[in-house]
C-alpha cells in the first residue's frame, strides 16, 4: 500500500471513531448543568423537571424570534406572559437554548429602567403599564426639574427663562400642577393657572389649563383622561392641599376623582383653555366658546387712512414710551374698559407688575393728554391710552373713553415702529366692539372674529346645573329687570338626561332638580355651556336644531336669561416670553 493511501485509511478511522464517540458526549454534565442537545435543542428529562418547578417560561415565549417578555417593577409579568400561562401548564414546551434562558434571568435582575430597552421582545402591556402607573398627585417644589425635562421632550419649550417666570406670579402654587409617575418616572403633567375672569357684574373663579403633556409612549391608556378628571373637580387648586401624601383624589390611576379638596373661593371653579384640538376636550365636557378677535392691514394704508382724516388730529397727543412709575395709569384704564366685559381676567398690583417684569413684549407706548411730564399723582395723571407692542402684533391697545382719537394715534405710532423695523404688516388684537378693527378694515385691512384662527380655539368647561345656578343668578336676575316683566320666570331645563326646573324672580332665583314645567328647553351639556357664555342663542340654536322648545314662550324666556353677548380674552396674559 502506497503512502497516500494509509494516510486516507487512518483519517477515514479517526472520522468514525469521534462519530461513535459523539451520542455519549452529548449528555455529559459539567459544573454549569447539562449541556443542550445540538440536534433536537431538549434538555435531559431530570433538567426539565426542575426547570418547570422554577417557572422558566417554555420555548413560545422564549426564544430568538419571540422575544423576552419583561417583568413590571414590581416583579409580575405582563398581560401578555399572564395570558399565555395556563398553556404552559397544559402542555409542557421546555426552553430551546441555555443562552435564551440566561439572557431572561439577566434581564429579570435587571433595574425597571433598563430593563424595558433590554427586552427584544413585544412592550409592556396596557395593563400592566397601569398596573405600575402611579395615582394623580399634586406637584411640590422639587418637580420642577422634572416637569420643565417632560415639557422640552413633549413641546420643545417653554423657555428656561419662561418656565422659571411663571413661578413667579402671584397665584402660582406647585400644588397647582397635576403629575403621574411610572415607576418614578414622569410621564404626564397639567398645570392649573388660577384666575378671575370677570363675567360683566360676576366674578368667576377660572382655572385655565395649561401645558397637559404625556409620553408618546404612554399616550391612549387614560393618562390624560386621569388629570382631566382630577381637574374639573378643582381639587388641585386650593393651596391647603395635601402635601405629604400627595393624592389629589382617590389615588386610583384612570379612576374618577374622589370628593375635591376644599376651595377657597365663592363657588365652584371654571375651566378655561386654548387648544388646536377641540375634539379631544370635548368628549370631557368642553364647549367651544369665544372667537378671535383680531384686524390686519398693511402699515402703510393704514398711517394713509390716518393722516387723510384731519378730524384724528382735532386733539393731538403726546405718543411716547412708557414709564415704570406710570403703572397706576395702565391699572386705571384697563379697570375702566372691563369693569363690565366679560372674558377679561381680572389684574391686581402685583399681577400687574409680574405681568411687566416676565418681558413678554417689545415695549409699550403711552398716550399724553397734555405736555410730557411725569405725574405721580394719579388724580390729574395725562396718560388717556396705552398699547402693547410685540413684534408686528399689538396684543393689547385701549384707551379712557373720554379720548375716543387716543385709539388711532396710539396705532398709527405702532405702524410708524413697525416700518423703521421693515415689517410692513401690523395685526391689531382689541375687544369685538373696539371701533379700530372698523377703522383697519376701512385701510384695505381684514377684521376676523370667528371661532377658529390658526387652528385655534377657546373652549370653556362649565360647573355643574345646580352651582352654575348659584353663581350665575345675579346675572339672570338682573337681565329679567331689564326685560320690564314684572312676574317670576319659570323654565324647565333638560340638559342631557338631567331636568331642573329654574325659577327667577327680582328677589332670587332657585333651582328644583329632576323637574320640569310645561315651558321647557332641551339641549346637550355642549350647547348650554355655550348658551351661558352667550356664545349663541337661543333661537340661532334651534334653527340649528341644537335645541328644542316644548313652547314659543319657552323659546322666548331663554332669549331673556341667554342673549348672544361677546366675549373677550386679552392676548397679553398668555403670551410666551
């Protein structure tokens, strides 16, 4: 036999011997366990039994393709692991590879918050994300931090600057802001802005809604239906809540709120908002109320329509900037124009001087009746108008109505300042009525008033039937004087399911719950929220088929109690500095 030829015979022996030598390697045991089987991927039957007593999850929820289903923090398995269990113990399935197995035992050890980008399989269930969902809780001083972080994530702003600004009003209250945490993580925030809005002779208590902000990744699981609720009972806004254990409810995640905790305040608060998504509010109990009320021209026709009507300049007026001492001056003339509007906040000192100080406009020009001099003495003070310029948008111009030209001189010394800064475009923000928008329109300008402008409306959540009857009974008091009747007024409400029968008399006015009279309206929660605005009327509600009469005098005693009134939201206080 040649070389070559031994030489295949002896690798052709050693190739069969390490074949036949293979079976009974297969299930030696070393000092970490039983090594797998290569061929079927099973572990020895004795490796099985104690894998099964320890609750290893079988080969369909483990392996390379399905995934690693994580455990919640506190320990349990989600409602995917949950589901596929009783199969489990039907029929058995043992684990495929020791590695997938080590790998699920890593990430069990595994803190909560690695260990959800450890997993490659499917997320946490809905379930399970509620069931390590914290409850509602009111804000303290130390989440600043963290809510200024979600606020960046969620809406890339506000500013630094703007954010620790706000901290700064009057009203502000850490417990005001409503907070849920996931496995001490922040993932949703509503701030609570308490205010006064002025109603014409009433006094409203208004918690405005501000920066509701959730996680992409816990959205559509109740977050914010939880924060929702927890604010329309006002229980947020009282400073005495709570702080050590920081529930402001029941303390159950997506529940409705518990009993509110008490208010300060004469009556139950309203809820106020901006929003560009109208549907979502409404499905919890917000009605679009107010319209924007705002005109734009070109700078330039208007200073010509200015200047091309001599009867403006009958009294000149000194135009100049204003001054820090003269803020009793700008306090005096805003309580003359809103002493009976209705929508416009009400603004203290100290509201005053923090609106000034966040520096949330350019500057603020003033109109003199007089020589320009300095008067501290608010008696004989000259200043008969002021405007609030940012940009090419006067946010807010109003003047003492003993000075109707004060108006056009203030905007066409805005107009002046808007083309030294080549913006050639000027936007005018005033009351409804303000005479100016008529005066922009007539310089080839555009006056808006509708309820939508740039995809943005105010929506107003109204208290319940029988504290809305409370509040706003001196109104409808006063409103069926004015209409000469000399008898009471009886009206049945059915808004929605509820009934109440309202009676308004010149002495008072009293509501009977779960009755009604023969002259009666009927409408849906929407529609009477947009009839105690005054947003509409009666009668343009039923040709709408918004609402129904049982009689014509019904249709005629709600046009006494709702007429159509407009209402007036100032752009300066929620503007972003």
């Amino acid at each position: 036999m040649s070389r070559a030829a031994s030489s295949a015979v002896v690798s052709q022996e050693k190739s069969r011997a390490a074949r036949e030598a293979a079976p009974s390697k297969r299930f030696e045991s070393s000092k970490r366990g039983p090594i797998a089987d290569p061929i079927n991927k099973r572990l020895p039957a004795a490796e099985h039994s104690r894998s099964s007593r320890q609750g290893i999850a079988p080969s369909s929820q483990i392996g390379p393709t399905s995934g690693i289903l994580p455990t919640s923090g506190n320990g349990s398995t989600n409602g995917a692991a949950d589901a596929a269990e009783p199969s489990a113990k039907s029929a058995f399935s043992p684990p495929r590879l020791t590695a997938a197995t080590s790998s699920a035992r890593r990430i069990s050890a595994a803190p909560p918050s690695e260990r959800r980008f450890a997993a490659i399989g499917p997320p946490m269930s809905i379930a399970a994300r509620h069931a390590a969902m914290g409850p509602v809780v009111c804000g303290r001083a130390g989440d600043h931090p963290d809510v200024y972080q979600l606020l960046l994530a969620v809406f890339q702003g506000p500013s630094r600057e703007e954010f620790y600004a706000s901290q700064d009003e009057p009203s502000y209250d850490p417990g005001n802001r409503l907070l849920i945490r996931h496995n001490g993580r922040l993932v949703a925030h509503l701030q609570l802005i308490r205010r006064t809005m002025g109603f014409g002779p009433l006094r409203l208590p208004v918690d405005r809604l501000a920066w509701l902000a959730t996680l992409p990744e816990f959205r559509s699981q109740g977050v914010a239906r939880a924060l929702l609720n927890v604010a329309a009972t006002g229980a947020a806004a009282n400073g005495a809540a709570s702080r050590n254990a920081g529930d402001c409810g029941d303390g159950a995640f997506g529940a409705d709120a518990g009993e509110p905790i008490a208010r300060e305040k004469a009556g139950p608060p309203w809820g106020l908002l901006r929003t560009r998504i109208p549907r979502f509010f409404h499905r919890w109990g917000w009605a679009v109320c107010g319209r924007h009320s705002r005109s734009r021209a070109r700078a330039r026709n208007i200073l010509a329509r200015y200047w091309a009507d001599p009867a403006l300049r009958t009294t000149p007026l000194n135009i100049r900037l204003w001054r820090h001492v003269e803020l009793s001056a700008l306090m005096r003339i805003y309580a003359r124009n809103t002493i009976a509007a209705f929508g416009p906040p009400l603004r203290s000192e100290a509201y005053w001087r923090w609106l000034i100080s966040r520096k949330a406009f350019d500057h603020i020009v003033v109109a003199i009746a007089g020589p320009d001099k300095l008067e501290l003495d608010e008696a004989s003070a000259p200043i008969v108008g002021y405007a609030v310029v940012r940009q090419k948008r006067i946010v807010e111009l109003l003047t003492d109505p003993a000075y109707p030209h004060a108006g056009p001189q203030l905007l066409a010394r805005a107009c002046s300042d808007a083309i030294e800064r080549d913006q050639q475009e000027i936007e005018l923000e005033a009351p409804p009525s303000d005479p100016l928008h008529r005066f922009v329109a007539a310089a080839d300008g555009q006056f808006f008033h509708r309820e939508m402008e740039e995809q943005e409306v105010f929506m107003v959540r109204r208290p319940a039937v029988a504290a809305l009857v409370r509040c706003v009974a001196p109104l409808w008091e006063s409103r069926l004087r004015e209409s000469g009747m000399s008898r009471a007024c009886e009206l049945g409400l059915l808004v929605g399911q509820e009934k109440h029968l309202l009676t308004v008399a010149r002495r008072g006015t009293r509501s009977i719950p779960g009755r009604l009279s023969r002259n009666y309206i009927a409408c849906s929660s929407t529609e009477f929220t947009r009839l105690v605005m005054g947003h509409s009327n009666p009668t343009e509600a039923a040709d709408g088929g918004r609402l129904t009469a049982s009689t014509q005098v019904a249709l005629e005693l709600a046009g006494i109690l709702f007429p159509r009134i407009e209402t007036w939201h100032p752009a300066w206080d929620d503007l972003a500095c």
